[in-house]
C-alpha cells in the first residue's frame, strides 16, 4: 500500500556495511522501522544527514504490513535539528529524548496530535538559544497525557503527595510506598503544565533537575514493562554537573 507521511527520525543504526534501519515515528502509522542504504554516492551521503535525531521527514513508501523494516521509495527533509547538534547540551538532550522515545513509542499506535506535540516542541528546541536545560524534563512529563499515564491534576491540591501507580495526588503518603513527597509533587504538577517558554521560572538547581530526572524514569518502569535503563542518562548527567 502506498503511503506518504511526515516522520521524526529517533535512531538509526547498522545492518550491515551498506545498509542501516532507521526507527522513526510517523504520523499516519506510528512507530516504523526502515532498511535504508549508505551506498558511497554523493545521493546517498546527502540522504544519509537526513536521518539525524528527532529531524522531521517526508517519507514516501510501500507499506507492508507483514514486513518488519519497510523500504523508502522517497524521502525529503522538512525540518532539522542541525543547529542544536552543534551545541553540547543540547545534543546530549537529544541523545537521550531519542533513547526515550524508542522505549515509549515503539509500540505506540498512530496518534496524530502526540504526533504535533513532538513535532512542536523540537521546534521549539531548535528555535531556543537559552531556558532549555529543562525541556527535557518538561517534555517527559507533559508526554504523558498522549501515553494515558498523565498526573491526575484535579486532585492537585499543594501539600500533597503524589502516588506514582494510581498517578492522583493524595493528602497522605500511601501504603504501598511508592509515592513522591510534597516537594516533588509539586514540581511534578508545575512541569506538567508549564509552557516550555516559561521553564526558567521553576529555578531549578542542577541536583533538582538530576532527581527529578530519576523519579520520571521510574514513573516510566512503573507504568511501561519492560522499560529499561537509558545508557543516554550517564551522558546527560555528566554533561549538565
């Protein structure tokens, strides 16, 4: 079946000496993984700077459904992450946003306005030339909305604690233990709703953004199976002491 759709590109890596699989997420599918060639050609080399990191493409194909790496008949670049590959912080915030996504997403059905909400807010990475230590943080929490595990907001109330399997915040820690003090729910609940433009007011330190990077990947183990440790976070980490 013939199809077109826009794509962000989340990682490529090797097949053999000529030939790469690229996962990306489309728009009209969902996750799709991709046989892509690396000839020595200047064609081939030009395509190949395409499947950078979180890049928005144009992808045409033949899809079959019983195949698991699909083939591109045509491809074009909509939109690059070139600039920010160029800045140290925020090529480690896209190592591990692409890290993360591949867990998240790769059975993640189509769901075009989860779709819209990456593609808007790589743009607004790209366009950012500061406050975006955080966006990382920020675009994980918000994310959750699309994965059907956000934060229960009407249960907000400051003070509270936040009980990270029933995802509500409540006025007593719960039984089970797994919960987040007061302090952390809060952000929890200022991250969710904060506009990416307006993160440089929750004056985060540096410790905070590290613990507040932890307690979202256990969030993430708790409600996905099978998610596993992010080799990215040791860069990211390293990179923002």
């Amino acid at each position: 079946m013939y199809e077109k759709s826009r794509a962000i590109v989340l990682r490529i890596h090797k097949l053999d000496d000529e030939k790469r699989i690229a996962e990306v997420y489309t728009e009209c599918r969902g996750f799709l993984s991709f046989r892509i060639s690396q000839g020595g050609g200047k064609r081939s080399k030009m395509k190949s700077t395409y499947f950078l990191p979180l890049n928005l493409l144009e992808l045409e194909y033949d899809y079959r459904e019983r195949f698991p790496l699909q083939t591109i008949n045509e491809l074009s670049l909509l939109s690059s992450m070139q600039m920010s590959s160029f800045n140290p912080y925020k090529s480690a915030i896209i190592l591990f946003l692409s890290e993360f996504l591949v867990h998240i997403l790769r059975k993640e059905p189509k769901n075009e306005e989860l779709f819209t909400f990456l593609v808007d807010s790589f743009e607004w990475l790209e366009r950012s030339d500061t406050d975006f230590p955080s966006f990382h943080l920020a675009l994980v929490t918000q994310i959750t909305r699309f994965l059907g595990i956000p934060p229960f907001m009407d249960s907000y109330v400051p003070g509270y604690y936040f009980d990270m399997q029933e995802s509500s915040f409540v006025e007593m820690p719960p039984v089970h233990g797994v919960f987040l003090a007061p302090e952390y729910a809060t952000l929890l609940a200022a991250m969710y709703r904060v506009p990416y433009e307006d993160m440089h007011l929750l004056e985060l330190s540096r410790q905070d953004r590290r613990e507040y990077l932890k307690i979202l990947i256990h969030y993430y183990q708790l409600h996905f199976p099978g998610f596993t440790d992010m080799k990215s976070l040791t860069v990211l980490s390293d990179l923002f002491e």
